[in-house]
C-alpha cells in the first residue's frame, strides 16, 4: 500500500512555475530519496507534502487521506506528516528528552516512549544533556526521534546531512536509515547527493525542472537512466556517439552490447567508468593516460582511447591505484550500455 501518493502537482510562486506536474508515490515503510539539482523543487515539493504551502493543482494523499484541494485542504499539524528540517532545529533551552516529548501527546510525554525512541536513534542515556552538548550528528538523530514520537504516516527529511562534514554524513545517514527502518516509517529524504541517495533509499525519484523524470530502485535508476541528463545526474557518464543499424550498435570503440532494443539511427549511448577495464595494450584499444584523481578507496583515470580511423574518445575508468600521466594502457568495455 502506498503511505505517500503526489498526483500531477503544480505550483507557482508569481509567473515563476516551480512544480510542473509531479508524480510521486511512496510505498508503506520505504525510504524514498527525491534527488535533484538546486532549484528544482524539491523542498517546495515538501512544503506542500506538509502542508505549508497549497498547491495550484494536483493532490497529496497520506495515509490513504486526501489532504489537499477546494474544502480538503488539512492543516499541517493535521496530517499526520513530520519534517526533519536541514539542521534539526532542536530547542536549546530544552534536554533531549524534552525535545523528543514535544513530538508526543501531553499524556504521553513522560512514559517509556521518549526512553524507545532514543534507544532507536542510538542515543539511550543522553535524555539528559542539552543540545549544545551534542555533536551535530547527535542533534540529527534526536531530531529524526522527536519526528518519529508522534508515529506520523510520513516523515519527511529535506537536506538532513547536508551540515554534517563528510566523515560524520556516512554514520550518521545509516543510523538515521536503520531507525527510520526500525520504526516502520515511511519517509522521503530530500537531497542533492546522488552518492546519498543511491546508498541510503530504497527508492529514488529524479526530480528536473519541476518533475519527476524518474523514479525506481537506486540500481535500476543508474543502470538503466531514462535520458542522458538522469545518466549524468545519478553518477559519472562516460558519453560516446553511437549508431544503430540492423540492431546492432557500432561506436568508436567497437561493437557494443545495449541494455535495450534500439531502432536504427544515430544517437550516443552511456557506460560508466566502472564498465572500462584496463588491459595489456595488446588486448584492447590502445590508450595512453591523461591524468589520475585519487579518492582514496580508488582513483578515478581520465583517459584518451585511440579508436580505428584516427578518432580519439576521452573516457573514464576506476582503479585500485594511480597510474602515470602518458602511461599506454589497452581499454575494454564490459558489459552492455545504454543507448539514447
Ligand atoms: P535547493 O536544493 O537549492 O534547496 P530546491 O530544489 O529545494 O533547491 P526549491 O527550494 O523548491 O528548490 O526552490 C525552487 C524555486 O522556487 C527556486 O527558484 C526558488 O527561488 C523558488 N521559490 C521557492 N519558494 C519560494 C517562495 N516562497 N516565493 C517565491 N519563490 C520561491
């Protein structure tokens, strides 16, 4: 059953349209990512999921309840939605338990429920401390608890590990999925990390210009994108012209297997840089390297490809260390790629 249905959305702010149309559904106690560039919509998407702001047209239904249109409209603390701001927004005068009680009805706040709730973030024993006394990641988790406390049908995350520096986002990102999971919550998160929403949702919507352009498991989305922008969107593209004829794609680098059927024409088709391994010159196109981005877990190799008919196609490819500028490689593609 769907917790989360968002039918054909619009909304303008002035002449400017900022949803043009969206389409998302979220299924009982899954964790979908919106993902999208800066501009896109996705918090004002939120804000209407809320109920901060009405939209032009369309419908949200949570819960299996129509919140919005002409004498439908409910009021946010109505909906049974809860947001998790970009930075917690926790009350400072206020202990972390007091904190997460205000998410709960008065009778309510001082049994065990604050005590599960913390425990669920992580976070037993801190009830206590203020939360100057916490670390940022700390602040996240009591936040998405006090969320959580009221059991919303929806919870809604725009941004949450945007303040956090790197090393802490990974943590505290699987914490925050694991308690989400552990409650049973459904809950959108709202980001403009594709690293962050392909790790951490189970599904992904890919929002442009004011509209879901597609939406999917996370792997389906990178493997098969809908158009050359999601391919780039959702990670590193490797772009190459292509043509069709008889069903079988040619490139400059040879023939290629294509995760779809393709009609005859000319177009490009997309790989990743993990589908470019490395072999002895004399075993694939010849290849000489550009330069070398070391990551640390890996290093990312730009290469140029010298293709037959004196063509020369930059592309990518991962290794485990670096490789010299000008070292001579050979390139082999594996596995199909997509055509557009
Ligand atoms: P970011 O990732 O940068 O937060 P976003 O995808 O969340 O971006 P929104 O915050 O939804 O994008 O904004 C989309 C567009 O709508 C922007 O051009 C913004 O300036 C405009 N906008 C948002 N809220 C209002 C408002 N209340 N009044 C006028 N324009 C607004």
């Amino acid at each position: 059953m769907s917790a989360l249905t968002v039918k054909d959305v619009t909304k303008s702010f002035g002449a400017q349209p900022v949803l043009r149309g969206v389409d998302l559904e979220v299924a009982s106690g899954a964790l979908a990512a919106v993902l999208g560039p800066s501009g896109c919509g996705k918090t004002t998407l939120l804000r209407v999921v809320a109920g901060f702001e009405q939209p032009d047209s369309g419908s949200v239904t949570v819960g299996g309840r129509q919140v919005t249109g002409p004498g439908r409209a409910v009021a946010p603390e109505r909906r049974r939605v809860a947001v998790v701001p970009q930075e917690g927004a926790l009350f400072p005068h206020l202990t972390v338990a007091e904190n997460v009680a205000f998410g709960l009805p008065r009778r309510a706040r001082r049994g065990a429920r604050v005590g599960e709730l913390l425990e669920l973030v992580g976070l037993a024993g801190y009830g206590d401390r203020m939360p100057s006394q916490l670390s940022g990641g700390q602040q996240q988790r009591v936040a998405v608890a006090r969320a959580l406390a009221p059991a919303p049908d929806v919870v809604l995350l725009d941004e949450p590990f945007s303040a956090l520096d790197a090393a802490l986002r990974a943590a505290v990102r699987a914490d925050v999925r694991a308690a989400l999971h552990a409650a049973g919550a459904t809950a959108v998160l709202v980001t403009h990390d594709q690293e962050e929403a392909l790790s951490t949702a189970d599904v992904v919507a890919v929002m442009r210009d004011g509209v879901v352009v597609q939406s999917g498991l996370p792997q389906d989305v990178y493997r098969y994108p809908k158009d050359v922008d999601v391919a780039r969107f959702v990670g590193e593209a490797v772009v190459i012209p292509a043509t069709v004829r008889d069903g079988v794609v040619w490139t400059p680098l040879g023939h290629l297997p294509l995760t779809q059927t393709a009609a005859d024409g000319m177009g490009t088709v997309v790989l990743r840089p993990e589908q470019v391994h490395l072999v002895d010159p004399a075993d694939g196109l010849p290849a000489r390297v550009v330069d070398t981005y070391f990551y640390g877990h890996d290093a990312s190799v730009r290469l140029e490809v010298h293709c037959p008919g004196e063509v020369r196609l930059p592309v990518v490819c991962r290794t485990q260390g670096e490789l010299p500028e000008e070292q001579a490689v050979g390139v082999r593609i594996v596995g199909p790629v997509t055509w557009f």
